[in-house]
C-alpha cells in the first residue's frame, strides 16, 4: 500500500512497483489509509509522514497498535533529520526513505524489506478477511477469528479458489483426506455454519460463502 498525499510521488512508487510485479493499494490520507489497511491487510506500506487528516506517524502507531508485526513499514518522507529517521525507525518503520529519492532504490528497499519479513507475510485477503496459513490465523479486518482445525482448512481451500463451485463430495475428500468415507455431506453443512457464523456480518444472508442451489457451494470476493 501506497500511503502518500501528493498525487505525482504516489503514482511514481505505484508505476515503479507495478513495473516490479506487485500489487498495489493506494491512500492519499491517514484516514483512508486506515480503512484501506483494515479491508486489504496488505504485506508492506510505504508510507508519507506529513499526510492530511491522521499523520504519517500517528498511522504507523496505529497499524502497530493492531498488532500487526507482519506488515512492514518503509518511511517516505521530506523529514531528513537524523533525529527523525531514529524515530521513525523505533516507532515501527523498518526501513527510512528521504525525499527527493531514486525510485529504483525505493525499490531495492522493498525488495530488502520483505527479503527479511516475507516468511510472516503469507496471506490471502478477500474484502477484509485475511488468512495466514503459516501462522495458523484469521483475521476479520482487525478482530482474531478463532476456528477449528477443520473450519480453518476449509476457509483457506475456499480463499485459494474464489468464484469456483465445489461441491459437497468434492469438500470432504480436500479436507478429510484419508476418512471421507465415513463422513456424511451434513457435516460440511456444519462447518459452513459454523463459519458463516464467524466470518458473516448477517450470517443468514452470507455475503462470503455462498450456496449454490443444487451445485454446493462457492467463496465470493465481493
């Protein structure tokens, strides 16, 4: 995520990242960034100080405040004092950019920067809900969801495959392997309660896991 008020700096970073085959989020304020941040989880920020509305600094408090570690936090901003590079850096940042700045060494850090953090920033997130396979975690925008072994399997099969339809027979052999055979379809059934129950704002109108009548059942990314 891109998190910087000046509209031509911003697109910059976005064309430069881009270029390099990331996926990017942007953010012209600390408010927006917020929002952003809670609905895309995103892997890395490089983040403006001096932002309309919340600051640079008071947004990289807050996302440590959620805590979250496993986002990493590169500082891009006009502040080039040593004093404020130590403080940015002891605030949460793990890296410090000055401007004016070379796009390709903003890059590099990038690149650095997940080098040395990427192993905690394994996650798919679908419009608020992340999964973290490696960390055995959900997270519905900034709450911990708790599930069972099997409502975890089965919410991480259906966020590697949205959009497709999978059947009930289908769902039993990917998440019990090796007794399929002594589990009936109205088991499934419960898991997707349970986990309409966790993961639904109105579980009884699921917006997430959706039926499809006579088919089984499919993830939207809405």
């Amino acid at each position: 995520m891109v998190v910087e008020d000046d509209f031509m700096i911003r697109d910059l970073v976005k064309i430069y990242l881009e270029k390099n085959n990331y996926t990017v989020i942007e953010a012209s304020d600390g408010e927006e960034a917020k929002h952003m941040f809670l609905k895309h989880h995103p892997c890395l920020i490089v983040l403006d100080l001096m932002l309309p509305k919340l600051s640079g600094e008071a947004f990289c408090k807050w996302v440590r405040n959620q805590d979250q570690f496993d986002t990493s936090i590169i500082m891009l901003s006009a502040k080039a004092r040593v004093d404020d590079k130590i403080a940015g850096l002891k605030m949460g940042a793990d890296s410090y950019i000055t401007k004016p700045f070379d796009p390709n060494e903003l890059i590099a850090q990038v690149e650095a920067v997940l080098r040395r953090t990427g192993q905690f920033c394994q996650k798919i997130v679908c419009s608020g809900l992340a999964i973290m396979p490696r960390k055995g975690e959900v997270l519905l925008y900034d709450q911990k969801i708790y599930l069972t072994k099997h409502e975890f399997n089965l919410l991480y099969y259906f966020m590697q495959h949205p959009n497709v339809v999978f059947s009930r027979e289908q769902l039993v052999r990917k998440i019990y392997p090796i007794d399929e055979q002594a589990i009936l379809d109205r088991t499934i059934d419960a898991h997707i309660k349970k986990l309409r129950e966790k993961i639904e704002d109105v579980p009884s109108k699921p917006k997430r896991i959706r039926t499809v009548r006579g088919m089984g059942y499919k993830f939207v990314d809405y």
